[in-house]
C-alpha cells in the first residue's frame, strides 16, 4: 500500500490563512508602514482591539503584527516598522506594494482591554504604540487612560487617539520609557497596565509597578513584541 502523501508545509499553512489584497501602503511615521488590505474574506472575521494577526511575509515566515483598524468586511490596517536589523518582516514591508496578495491568521491575541478598571494605563514603544492605539481607541471617553511611549524622536509619533495623556519618552538616554513611567503621577490605587514592546523593558515596566509602586502582577498584562538577537519573536 503506498502511503498518503504528505502536504509541503507551505500547501498546509495556506490553508489556515486569511487570504486579502493590499489595497494602500504609506508612511504613517517615518519608519512605519500602514499597510492596508481589503478583501471578501475579512467580512466576519472576529477581532477585538489589541489583538493581532500573524501575517506571512515569506513562503514560510509568519511575523506578528497588530491591527491598527479593522472596519468588517472593508478594510483592515497593519503598521509595520522598518527597524535596522531588517528581518523577514520589515524586508515584506519595504517591498510590498497595492494589488499584491497577502495572507494572515485569524486575529488572535490576549492583550486585551480590562472591564472595570479604574483607569488605563499604556507603556510600550513605537511596535506597542499600533495595539494602544486601536485599545485606546476603543474606550470610553470618560475612561482614564495615562500612556509612557518609547520611540527614538519625533518622526516616530504615531498618531494616537487622547495625545494629552501621552507621554512620548526619546531614546536619549537608557531605559527612557521606565523613566517616564516613574515620572508619571499616578493615582494611589492600581488600574490596569498594558506593557508591550522589547523584552527586557516590559521586564523592567512590570518590575516598576509591582516592586516600586505595589501593583499586584494580575494588573499588568504584559506581552513582549521582539527582543534584540531573537527572531520573530511570539
Ligand atoms: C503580538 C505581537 C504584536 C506585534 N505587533 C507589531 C506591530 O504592530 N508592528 C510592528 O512593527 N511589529 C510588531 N510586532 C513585532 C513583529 O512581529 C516582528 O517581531 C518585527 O517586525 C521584527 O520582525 P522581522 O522579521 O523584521 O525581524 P526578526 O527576524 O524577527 O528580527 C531580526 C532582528 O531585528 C532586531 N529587531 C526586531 N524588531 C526590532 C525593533 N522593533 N527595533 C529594533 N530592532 C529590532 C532584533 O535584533 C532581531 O534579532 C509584534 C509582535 C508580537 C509578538
């Protein structure tokens, strides 16, 4: 008997996949991409601010990217940074142009916003900035919400809904965003706390706000996008 044959590994992914077309592609910061795509399949697909979709960039690499903005069935937005160790992802997104075809996993993810809480607070950098900005977003206005972002200067402000609650922390020095966060004069009671962004920084934001300022862990969720020497990190 002959035996059944075994699908390439890239057949198989395809299979699991979202299939879409990017529709735009432009510079929302001087080092990232908004990356739209449009498509029938996005018409149901389930998603909820801060999660994120797997996208393939490669015949087999998947990278992780947030969704900035989804609107059903319409459109759904990715923001791409074009950082210097230049890997699969940000060479997809240097490359990519309207027309082309892309596919994704469903959105997934548990950073997510916390019903109840007292207020919001964001820590990140400029790859956390596309989940807070979709999670901001998507609060109430009468929500506190208070956010310490990392990026390396100006040019790399995304556009963040609530801009008077942010703190934008340059990398002048080291560790400027848990310097900023110190900075921050917080209520006395805990809300809940979204860190996402390098590794060890989320590290270091979560070793703040438990250690220093007697947050319990439970109030910080914490996911860290990418780490220096590691790839695609997830
Ligand atoms: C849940 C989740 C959501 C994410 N959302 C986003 C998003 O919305 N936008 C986004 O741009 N990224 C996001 N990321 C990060 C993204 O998935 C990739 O890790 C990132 O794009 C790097 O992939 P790459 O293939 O270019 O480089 P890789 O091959 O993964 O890494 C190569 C090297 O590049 C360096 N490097 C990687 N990232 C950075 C960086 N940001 N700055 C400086 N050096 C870096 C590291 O030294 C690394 O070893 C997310 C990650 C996760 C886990």
């Amino acid at each position: 008997m002959s035996k059944p044959k075994r699908l390439p590994f890239a057949m198989l992914l395809d299979r699991f996949l979202v299939r879409a077309t990017v529709d735009e592609v432009e510079n929302i910061t001087t080092r990232m991409r908004r990356i739209r795509v449009t498509g029938e399949s996005l018409r149901g697909l389930d998603w909820t601010p801060g999660q994120h979709v797997r996208v393939r960039v490669d015949a087999l690499t998947l990278r992780s990217y947030s969704v900035w903005d989804f609107a059903d069935g319409r459109h759904l937005d990715l923001c791409v940074l074009d950082h210097p160790g230049a890997g699969p992802g940000a060479r997809w997104s240097r490359q990519v142009r309207a027309g082309q075809p892309v596919s994704f996993t469903r959105p997934q993810g548990r950073l997510l916003l916390r019903d109840g809480a007292p207020y919001h607070l964001f820590v990140g950098d400029e790859t956390a900035g596309v989940a807070f900005g979709a999670m901001l977003r998507a609060l109430p206005v009468s929500a506190r919400t208070y956010a310490a972002i990392e990026v390396e200067g100006p040019d790399d402000r995304l556009p963040l809904p609530r801009t008077g609650d942010i703190h934008w922390a340059h990398r002048t020095g080291p560790a400027p965003v848990v310097a900023a966060l110190r900075a921050l004069d917080l209520p006395a009671e805990s809300g809940a706390a979204y860190v996402a962004g390098e590794a060890r920084t989320c590290q270091a934001v979560r070793h703040h706000l438990t250690a220093e300022r007697g947050w319990p862990r439970s109030a910080v969720a914490v996911k860290a996008f990418w780490a220096p020497g590691k790839r695609g990190l997830d």
